[in-house]
C-alpha cells in the first residue's frame, strides 16, 4: 500500500478515535456494563490499528527521504492522539470495575438476608425443640413456678408481635396452669391501651379452650361464641383495636381445622381478619351441621321436628321464631343452653 493511501488510512482512523473519545463520557453516565466494555474495545482496537500504521508510515516516510526530525514531529503528533485514547480507555474500565463492585455488593447483600432468614427458622425450630423438651420434663402441675415476668410489654404493633409471641409461648403459655391463669399474664404483659381492649374478651377457662380435635359439636360452639364475642366488641367499638394480636391467638386454637377453612374464603389466609374467619367458620358450619338434642324449657317455643339445625343464614329466630332479629340476640331465653 503506497504511503499516501496510508496517510488517507490513519487521518480517517484518527477522526473515529476522535468521535469515540467524545462519546465516551456519555456512555461511562450510562453505567451501562456491557455499553461501556464494547466501548473500551472498539477504541482499544482503532488505537491499535492507528499504532500499526504510524509505524508502517514511518518507515515509508525514511525511504523517501524524509529527515528524522519531520518524521519525529509527525510521530509525536500521532502519540499525542494516542495518549487521549489511553486515558479514556483506562476511564472505562475503571468504571466498568465500579458496576461489577456495585452487582457484587448487591449479591452479598442478598445472600446475607438469605443467611439471616435460615439463622431465624434455625433459632425458632430451636425454640420450638425446647419447649417440648420442657414439656416432655413436666412431671406434676403442683410443682411448676411461673418465670417472673420480665418479658419485653406488647405494644400493639406487627413487628414486636414476633418477638413477644415467642417469649409469652415460651415462659407463660408452655406452663401446666390454668388457661385463666395465663390470661392473667398475659394481660400484665401488654400496654394499657391493648389491656383495655382485652378487658373486653371473656375471662373464663371455657372460652379460651382451643378446639384440639375435629368435633364438630364443639366446633359448632367454638363459632357461636366467637360470633358473640366479635359481635360485642364491634359494638363497643373494641374491635379494631384488638384486630392484630387477638386475631393471631384466636387463629391458633383454630389450627385443626386451619387447612378446610382456607377452601372457604378466596384470599390468602394470612391477610385475613375477624370477618373472613367468621365467614370461613359460618360456611364450614353450613357444610358440617348437626343435629342438636336439647332439653325442654317451658320458656322455648315448640320446634316441629324436636331438633335444629345450626345455620346463621336463616332469618327467623329459632326460639321465638320472630323475623326481627337473629337467635343470637333473642332475649326471650338467658343462653343457648336454656
């Protein structure tokens, strides 16, 4: 290739070195991992090839008789050239090694919380083996002491509900005590604002039993008295007050039956409140009813066929048969057991 064709060769290579130089502050603002490596090649190579014929020139410059000291000049200017193209190239890789510092960063990150969540499930089933070792250790309810409550008062809020449900299961309700007893408890162990929506919960070891098997005589009952009970705190105006952490207790003496009541209402379950659970249980009454044998009572009017059928669809009261109210709010009788 004659000199001249050479000469055309590196001016052109040097006007796209030039045009790549200019872009490349834009592309390193991108931050743009793979934009800013193709970049960095393309201008290593065009520095390469401008290097490869600087020095061909060079050489065809001597044979025709050039001075050393023009073709030095010359040279010089082409380095200059070049020393612009090493300094961006050296910019993009420095920026191309920030983005993977920051990806590696953000991947340890990740992997931290993956270690964190394993370490949590590792100390909960920790606890969980402690308390049935404790359990398993129990010999007679005489000889059990209640730990001084020293645990951490609820304040009403998701986040501490953890940390409190585990300490309460672990140093209260694991103890061989009367159900009334832990309720007692738990009541110190709460900020006065939830203790006086607890206040308005039933205060007896009947209603705090949780339902341990699949009987559905007592599941029937376990649904009238949370109806009741939800009923009565909505009209106290309590309800939304105690929604959080009594809805979590309350779901807990449900965990037999936990996996049908799910079938019952669209939703995750763990969004639940009050009204989808009284909604699961109502539907899961309708599809599991039985018949009830009750005693006479002078006061109860006469059922045709001697037996009723639990249902809280129905509109007409099954004691007065009256259709003003539900059977749960008659006055005629005291309670459902006569």
């Amino acid at each position: 290739m004659s000199m001249k064709k050479q000469l055309t060769e590196i001016d052109s290579k040097l006007e796209t070195l030039r045009l790549k130089l200019k872009q490349a502050e834009e592309i390193i603002a991108k931050r743009d991992r793979e934009a800013v490596e193709q970049h960095r090649i393309t201008i290593l190579n065009l520095t390469r090839a401008v290097e490869n014929l600087r020095s061909s020139i060079e050489e065809l410059k001597f044979s025709a008789g050039e001075s050393e000291e023009t073709v030095t000049t010359w040279s010089q200017e082409i380095a200059q050239e070049l020393s612009y193209a090493d300094k961006s190239c050296a910019k993009l890789s420095k920026c191309a090694k920030v983005i993977d510092d920051e990806l590696k960063a953000a991947e340890e990150a990740k992997r931290q919380e993956t270690v964190i969540g394993f370490e949590k499930q590792l100390i909960r089933q920790k606890l969980e083996a402690e308390l049935k070792q404790k359990e398993l250790s129990v010999k007679s309810p005489a000889a059990v002491k209640l730990p001084k409550l020293t645990i951490t008062k609820f304040n009403g809020t998701p986040l501490d509900w953890v940390l409190f449900e585990g300490q309460f299961n672990a140093m209260v309700d694991s103890q061989q005590v009367a159900a009334i007893t832990k309720f007692s408890y738990l009541k110190e162990l709460v900020v006065p604002r939830i203790r006086s929506a607890l206040d308005c919960l039933p205060f007896t070891d009947e209603e705090l039993q949780p339902v341990t098997e699949r009987d559905v005589r007592k599941i029937h009952k376990f649904y009238e008295q949370l109806l009741f009970n939800v009923e009565s705190l909505r009209t106290l105006g309590k309800l939304e007050t105690i929604e959080g952490a009594s809805f979590h207790i309350i779901i807990k003496k449900l965990e037999v039956l936990k996996a049908e009541l799910v079938t019952h209402v669209s939703g995750d379950s763990r969004d639940w409140s009050f009204s989808e659970l009284l909604e699961a249980l109502r539907k899961w009454t309708e599809t599991n009813a039985f018949i009830k044998t009750e005693k006479r009572n002078p006061r109860r009017p006469e059922i045709s066929n001697g037996s009723t059928f639990h249902s809280r669809d129905s509109n007409v009261c099954v004691y007065c048969q009256s259709t003003d109210h539900k059977t749960t709010q008659c006055n005629v009788i005291s309670s459902p057991e006569g």
